[in-house]
C-alpha cells in the first residue's frame, strides 16, 4: 500500500505515531520532540526550533517533512508534520537532550528493521519459522503455527478498523473467543497448562491451534460483513464467532472420544529446548558470515542504520559466545569479549542460583550500541532460555 493506517511505537514509554508511506517509517515530529524534551508544548517547540535552525545554520528542518494523517488522542486524523529516519536523525541533532543518543539507537532499530522487511516481504516470517524450527517443532505444526499468526494478524487489522484502539480492549475480545472456544480466557489456559511466561499458542497441539484459528477466522469474517462500531457489538462478535468454534470443538472430541483441551505443554512434555547446544555453534557461525556480509554490501540506508544492523549482530555473537562458555563448563560466569570486523562486542554471565543465569551482551559499531539480555532457567542437560530480548539498556 500507499500508505498504511497510523502505527504506536513506545520509546522510553512515550508514544511515537509512525505511518507508512512510499515503502518506508515516517514518524511523527511533534511526537519525538515530546518524547525527547518532555515539553509541554510540543508544537511551539517544534515551530521555535525550526525558527532557531535556520536563523544560526540557514536550514529548514521542514524541507524534507511530509504532512500526513495521523490519528490524534481524539480518535480523528489530522495533517501531522512527519519526517522518515534519514531527516529524523538531522532533526534530533538539533534538540539538547540526554535521550538523544539512545532515541538514534532506537530509531536506527526501528528504520532498519522495517527497511529490511520490505525488501524481501517473506523475511519476518522466514525468522519465524527458523526459530521455530531451532525449538525443535515438527514442519507441520509450523505450518498450523504461521497460518494461526497470518489469521491473527488479520484479526487484529479488521478490529482497528472497527474503531479497536486500546491492548486492554484486544485483550478483552479475545478473551471472549478463547472463553466460547475453550470454555477458558487466554489467563485460565495458561494455567491450565503450567504456563508462566511462556506463549500460550506456542504450547497448544495441532488441533487446540485449529479451533483457535476457526475461533478467530469466523470472527473476522462477521465482523467484514457486520461492520461492528461500538465495542460492545465487537464483544458480541467475538463471542459469535467463538460459539462457532466451540460447537466444532464438542462435536470434534464426541467423533474422537477425547477433549481436545490438552494439559500437555512443549516444556513439560521435553518435546523442545528453546536453545540447544547443538545449534549454538551453527548460529554464531551464521552471525558471522551475516557480518562480513554486512561489510562488503552496499546498503541502502544510512550509514548510522547499517552500524546499527552490525552491532545488534555483534550483541548477538557474543551472547551465543557465552552460551557457549556455558555449555563447555556448565559453572562458567565471568565476562567476555570478541572483536569481529570495525566492531566489538562484551558479555557478561552471572548466576541466580541454581541452575538460573543471565547473560547481558553489547555490540558497539562506532557511536551505535546495540544489548541484548538473555535469562536462562535450565543449563543441564540441555540449555534453555526463557528471554531472549533487545533492551534499550541494563
């Protein structure tokens, strides 16, 4: 598309608005200036600012904005001043702000990672399904796993358009279709199946993810055709199209004689580690060939977004490198480092008592730092890790 509906992205906690246009993140000014300089008025500052440039460098900072519409606070869109990632960075040069370094980080991120998926479309689901594959799932519950995403996505399209706005509003919905499919909300289930942290859909067996995409599928279809615009009449649909998987579900488990509910769950049940030692190796062979590749092209996007793609690999390396240490000596903490093409990255493992263990890494490209955390909760026989996450810092 064109352009694309009106995005959230959080920074720091603050709301950033982004929007798609011409195949790339253009963000909202206003929103970055209140992100940055936690102003009251963000719009007079945005005005004195562009003012301040040109009268001390003779730039306009608005010369390579876009005005586009975003949805406002009140629900309606309104012409908003937007600037993509390469005029975003020039701008925030221009604001005093300590956050303005992590905010180039995080932009960086933000760009690149976006720019990437819309060269090669299928690249987000491609990283799925080789995590999935890492955890040791068979390519046909793969299969169920993506459609059940691709379904879900869809939902959650078609529930925005009905004027679905708030998580705590999607959490309610399907809530609704899980309790008239299964007879419990996504909480309950959870519990049911010993589940903490964990994704409830990545412990659900061929045919729990069935229903749920009936579940959610038949949803999406009342709602194209109803047109719900309240959110009461959402919580009805969701509730109609729950009934429709539920009815299938009762009369699925009289054919088969068994509930389809199941209390197993992919940790219990050792069907899969999230990491294995096997894979380690391989994956920081990836990561490394993935850098050098990434010093010899050409890319497309700045040169700030390029290091950053560098470092979160390099933040990524290291943290296999410690993984590594573990499984060679399961006692192992310490720190580490490694220094890979224009690059270097560290890393630090310590315990949390029994078999617990945090890895921290960072990977710095010049001024760009990219962490990763990394929580384990079982290093024997077999690694697993529980998080695996990118932080804007420890």
């Amino acid at each position: 598309m064109f352009m694309e509906t009106t995005k959230i992205a959080l920074f720091k906690g603050k709301k950033v608005r982004r929007i798609i246009y011409i195949n790339e993140w253009w963000f909202s000014v206003v929103d970055v200036v209140e992100a940055l300089t936690d102003s009251i008025n963000p719009n007079d500052y945005w005005y004195r600012m562009k003012v301040r440039v040109k009268s001390e460098d003779g730039i306009e900072l608005s010369t390579n904005c876009r005005q586009l519409k975003l949805i406002s606070s009140d629900g309606k869109k309104y012409e908003t001043d937007c600037a993509n990632t390469e005029t975003m960075f020039r701008i925030v040069q221009s604001i005093p702000s300590p956050k303005a370094e992590p905010f180039k980080r995080w932009l960086a991120k933000v760009g690149y990672e976006r720019i990437q998926e819309i060269e090669d479309p299928e690249l987000a689901t491609k990283r799925t399904r080789m995590l999935y594959k890492l955890k040791g799932y068979s390519e046909s519950w793969i299969e169920k796993r993506m459609r059940g995403i691709a379904i879900r996505e869809e939902l959650t399209d078609e529930w925005q358009k009905r004027g679905v706005r708030e998580q705590r509003d999607y959490e309610i919905l399907t809530a609704e279709i899980s309790k008239a499919t299964f007879g419990m909300t996504p909480s309950e289930y959870k519990k049911f199946k010993e589940l903490k942290r964990e994704n409830l859909r990545d412990h659900m067996d061929d045919l729990e993810l069935i229903f749920t995409m009936l579940g959610e599928r038949v949803t999406t279809e009342i709602s194209q055709s109803e047109k719900p615009d309240t959110f009461p009449k959402n919580q009805s649909v969701a509730q109609r199209g729950g009934n429709v998987a539920g009815n299938a579900r009762k009369e699925a488990e009289k054919e088969i004689g068994r509930s389809v509910i199941s209390k197993s769950n992919y940790l219990k049940d050792g069907y899969i580690a999230l990491i294995t030692v096997l894979v380690i190796g391989a994956v920081g062979v990836a990561v490394a060939v993935s850098l050098l590749l990434l010093g010899l092209s050409s890319s497309r996007t700045s040169f700030a977004l390029e290091q950053s793609n560098q470092a979160k690999a390099l933040a990524n390396a290291c943290s296999e490198e410690a993984l590594q240490q573990i499984r060679d000596s399961t006692p192992f903490t310490g720190t580490g480092n490694l220094s890979l093409g224009q690059g270097t990255c560290t890393y630090t493992v310590t315990s949390q008592g029994g078999q617990n263990r945090t890895i921290t890494s960072s990977g710095t490209v010049g001024t760009i730092v990219r962490k990763v955390k990394i929580i384990l909760d079982t290093i024997t026989p077999n690694i697993n890790v529980t998080s695996w996450q990118e932080l804007a810092d420890f």
